[in-house]
C-alpha cells in the first residue's frame, strides 16, 4: 500500500483502467455535469444524479450508473426503472459532488475516483450520452484546459 492510495480501495478498484476525472471550478452545475458526461463518454462509463442531488441548495451528487440501486430513488418513471434493472449493477462506488460556492461556481469535487469494473465498451447503453455530440465535446475540452487548476494536474502524478 502507497500512501497515495486511500487504504479502503478493494482489489476490483485498483485494477480498474478507468481514470479519474479532474476536480475543477465551472460557472453552473450544467457544465460540471456536462464535463463528467464527456469524460465517461472518453473512458467507457457514465454517471447519474442520485437522491443526495440537492442543485437548489447547490449540491450536486453524480454516481457511476453501476453503483448498487438505491431503494429510495422517488419520481423515476417504470421506464427508467426497467433501464435501471436491465443494466448491470456491480457495486461501483465512484461518485463525485459539486459544490456551489458563494461567488456562484460550483466546485467539482472527486470524492471517490476508482471505478471498480472495465470501462464499458458499449456506450449506446448509456442513453444520458447519446445527446452528446463532437461539437459539445470539443468545447468542454477547451473549457477544461482553461479552468483546471495546476494543482489537479500534479495530483495525476
Ligand atoms: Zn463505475
């Protein structure tokens, strides 16, 4: 164990090829999500808002679509209830919050970055990154390498 592993990490998670994404301000939840979207669409996942999703008061809670179901999960229609049961659920714990600030950004913060499953290489099964198209995806490429920090792009080291 190095101690730039967090000591919780299961053997599932650490043989995980799927990268973390990179913590970063942006001026709505909108954007944040729009760059978590693109980045899963890059390395084989997808996430979905969970019941700590909370935007009004400014907290945004994004999980890996494979984590375990939740029970609680309320107003989703039987048809998305059927997509949630037909799609493969492993457990995964990766999740991610953003965070609205006082001056109105919201920060992107990483709070579990390993996956604990291969990326998934049929993308199609993912319906929230279908709408995704190259032109949105070349634009949050160039927001990002504005807005990253230096600090998250040492961190990868
Ligand atoms: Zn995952």
């Amino acid at each position: 164990m190095t101690p730039l592993q967090p000591p919780s990490l299961t053997p599932s998670e650490l043989a995980s090829p799927i990268p973390a994404p990179q913590p970063g301000w942006f001026d709505s939840w909108q954007d944040a999500k729009a760059y978590i979207d693109a980045h899963g669409m890059e390395h084989g996942y997808a996430v979905t808002s969970t019941h700590g999703d909370d935007k009004k008061n400014g907290k945004l809670k994004l999980a890996c679509d494979r984590a375990a179901k939740y029970d609680n999960l309320s107003g989703i229609s039987e048809n998305e209830k059927l997509k949630k049961k037909s799609s493969r659920k492993c457990g995964c714990r990766m999740y991610i919050l953003a965070r609205k600030h006082p001056n109105d950004r919201w920060e992107l913060m990483i709070k579990h970055e390993r996956h604990n499953h291969e990326p998934s290489h049929d993308m199609a099964s993912h319906p929230t990154l279908r709408r995704l198209n190259a032109d949105a995806l070349d634009q949050i490429a160039t927001m990002m390498m504005n807005r990253v920090p230096p600090r998250a792009q040492t961190a990868v080291i």
